[in-house]
C-alpha cells in the first residue's frame, strides 16, 4: 500500500469516527431537549420559526413551597411568543387562599401574560384576564360579570365592569368589584345595589 493510499485510508477512518461521534452527541443531545420538552413544553418555542404553539387539554398551576396558588385548566392553549402571552379557549381557573378556601371562576377566554425574555410555563406570570360570561363561585356567592383580571403582585381579582352577585339570602348589583383573595375581602366600587331575602336567610339561619 502506498503512502499516498494509506494516507487516504486513514482520513476515511478518522471520518468516519468523527461522524460516529457526532451522532452520538447529536442523540444526546435530542434526549435531553426531549426530557427538557416534557418537563417544560414551552420551551419548544425557542426551536421553532412560527409564533404560536397550540396545546390541547391545558392545564398550569403556581405553587408557593407546598401551597397550591392557583391553577388553569381550558380545552386547548395557544402561546403567542412574541406577545409574552397564552389565549385559553374555556378556562377554568382556581384560586386558593392560604386558610384553604378556593374562588373559582370560569369563562369562555382567559388569556395569561408572562415576564420576562421567554415564555416559560416554569417562569412568572405577571398577570390572568378571563372573557365573556364570567361566572364566579366564592364564600357562598355566585356572581356573574363579563371580565375578570387577576394581578398577580396584588394578589387581587377585579372586575370593571357590572357585576351581580347572588347568595345568603341576597343579591348584590353593582360596578367595579374588587377581592383581595388572602385577605378575604370584597369590595363593589360603585352603583351598588342590594335586595335581601328574608325568607331565605331565616331558613339558613335555623338549618344552622
């Protein structure tokens, strides 16, 4: 063998270790991104060219060391990188209050807005607005209004607009409404309007 055809020889081993080795890197690497992916879906947005990511049977939570802050379920997610921002069709969202009581509110589109550089499903989350036939259920109450927000460095629920609230022997109507989930506190700003039932507080007050 010549020098020359030994030389070429060796250059085609060494190749081919070279690309043995890079696919071995390359699998895993896909490994970890594919664990990373199921911990964190998210962060398939940083791989892809397109702006949103749709994500059927959505659901996220925020937990505080072992409380549970709130959670958001919906029929399916969509992720718009560029606006920091996911639209839920339906969403369910539960509040939790440190003493255990839970605010529910449903709707027909919920939308949260992230912080920060990514939209990480691990990362923080500014603030929740919900829209159209709102209907909420706390301390006995069921109320109903049109939008909901949430901010998160208040820890606070408002609602601009109308609302009307019904439960405990009464119905409660007025507009901008204010709960401070932790301290259990609800506020109507304005135009407030109340019509008791006596009959019904009776009731519940001998079932007690």
């Amino acid at each position: 063998m010549t020098r020359k055809t030994t030389r070429l020889v060796l250059l085609v081993a060494i190749s081919a270790s070279l690309g043995g080795v890079g696919y071995k890197v390359a699998e895993q690497l896909w490994l970890m991104k594919s664990r990373e992916f199921k911990k964190n879906p998210l962060k398939v947005l940083d791989y892809l060219p397109e702006a949103a990511l749709q994500i059927k049977d959505f659901h996220r939570s925020q937990v505080d060391g072992n409380r549970k802050v709130w959670e958001i379920f919906g029929d399916e997610a969509r992720y718009l990188k560029e606006e920091k921002q996911a639209v839920i069709k339906n969403p369910r969202i539960l509040f939790y209050s440190k003493d255990g009581k839970t605010l529910e509110a449903t709707g027909k589109e919920g939308n949260l807005f992230f912080t920060g550089e990514q939209t990480d499903p691990q990362g923080s989350i500014d603030r929740m607005q919900m829209r159209g036939d709102i209907q909420v259920s706390y301390q006995g109450f069921t109320f109903n209004t049109d939008e909901l927000l949430y901010f998160k460095s208040k820890d606070q629920i408002v609602s601009p607009g109308r609302v009307t609230l019904k439960g405990d022997g009464m119905e409660l109507e007025g507009v901008g409404m204010e709960i401070a989930i932790q301290d259990e506190k609800l506020h109507l700003a304005q135009n407030v309007k109340t019509k008791l039932q006596p009959d019904k507080i009776s009731k519940k007050g001998k079932s007690q």
